[in-house]
C-alpha cells in the first residue's frame, strides 16, 4: 500500500493560520492518506485533529507530531499516539525520549537560512535523527540540496513537507511511503525503515502570496501587541 502523507503543519495553536479542523477537512478533500499538524513546541494541534476526525469520521489518519525547537534548532517529533510527558529541548535528549515511546525524530528544514535550522548540530550527530527533511517546499530550493546530499552520505530516509500555515500550502510536498497500512504506528515504522520518498515539488506563486500576506499579518500583529 501506498501512503501520501503531509508530515510537516502547523495550525492555530502554533503560529499556522487555520484551525486543526480546517486542515482536517482539507487533507481530505486533498486525498490525503495522513496528516501531521506539527505545531511548534505542542501535540496540542494534533490532539484537537484527532478529536475531530473521530467526530466526522474520516478515512485520514492523523499522527500526532510536534515541531519541537530544541536547543540547536527544530526537530519533527512523529508518535504513534499522543505522549503526555512534554518532549525535552535538547536534541539528544529528544531522540532518546522518542525512542522509548516509538516516536521517530525528523532533521527539519535543516540547512535553510534565517530558520531555527538543525544542520550545524546534525552533522556532528547523525545518529540523534531518524531521518531528514531533505525537501521542505517553503524555502528556497537550493537550500534543500545539503540536506539530500547529507541524507545520502548517511544513508537517511529521506522525507518532505510542505510546512503550510496556510491551508493553500498543504500537500504540495507530500511523502511517499510504502506500509502495509496507513496508521500512525505502521507509517512511523516505515519511515524509520526508509520506506518513504519525498516529492519534489515547488509552491505556486498565488500559495506564496498567500504566505507572505499571513507572515505579514503576523509581524504586525506582534508588533501591535508589544506596544
């Protein structure tokens, strides 16, 4: 079986645009076989997704994740069920917690400028990542080429997303993988195998206006509210 699934977003309870329900709905409506709503520093959006989809029951599984900014820069966290311990900041400490709980760890954006960027960290410790983003579709292209080139050197599965805060952005760097089934705990799984490719794709200039009219609103807004 093959599962197309969205591992990197981020809603309203982090810093995303919509709400966890609204990017539910969508990756339905996209096809989707599985969505990460990966918020900053909390399972929280993820949680509310996974009430939601047992509510309208959809054909979506949803995994619970975490975009969690450690010490060194921002890792993917992908469980097969909710934790209730906070993961740690520091990222050797995180892939030590996500091991005893079945959680993989995922290297995110790691060589983009100007972003919490893992990369320095990671090439001292690869083994504290159980696999790389090697596409995220929201920076600029040649800033995802390390991270395929590292992965490769490694022997790291390699993983993409597109890491929407607006719902245009959702699904437009899917990853591809191969499981028996698509629920959380078998895609982790093959993921962690290295049964997974990403998609290599770019985002559309009317998505990018809509992303940075959102990054602008946000500035704004905290600037407004620092007054």
């Amino acid at each position: 079986m093959v599962c197309v699934a969205e591992l990197h977003s981020h809603s309203t309870a982090s810093d995303g645009k919509y709400t966890p329900e609204e990017i539910l709905l969508r990756a339905v409506n996209l096809g989707l076989s599985a969505i990460a709503i990966s918020d900053h520093n909390t399972f929280r959006g993820s949680a509310i997704a996974l009430e939601a989809s047992k509510k309208i029951d959809v054909e979506l599984t949803v995994i619970p994740a975490n975009e969690v900014r450690t010490h060194k820069g921002d890792v993917l966290v992908l469980c097969p069920r909710l934790p209730y311990e906070e993961p740690p900041k520091d990222p050797h400490e995180l892939y030590e917690w996500s091991c005893k709980r079945g959680c993989i760890t995922i290297a995110a954006h790691p060589f983009h400028i100007g972003r919490k960027s893992i990369g320095a960290y990671m090439k001292k410790n690869p083994m504290d990542f159980d696999a790389i983003e090697v596409w995220n579709s929201r920076g600029l292209p040649f800033l995802n080429w390390p991270a395929i080139r590292f992965a490769e050197k490694y022997h790291k599965p390699k993983t993409s997303g597109s890491d929407a805060h607006i719902i245009q952005e959702l699904g437009t760097s899917p990853t591809i993988i191969e499981a028996e089934e698509c629920d959380a705990e078998t895609i982790i799984s093959s993921i962690k195998k290295g049964r997974c490719r990403p998609t290599i794709r770019y985002m559309k200039l009317s998505t990018l206006y809509g992303v940075v009219k959102w990054s602008l609103h946000r500035r704004v807004s905290k600037g407004k509210k620092a007054i």
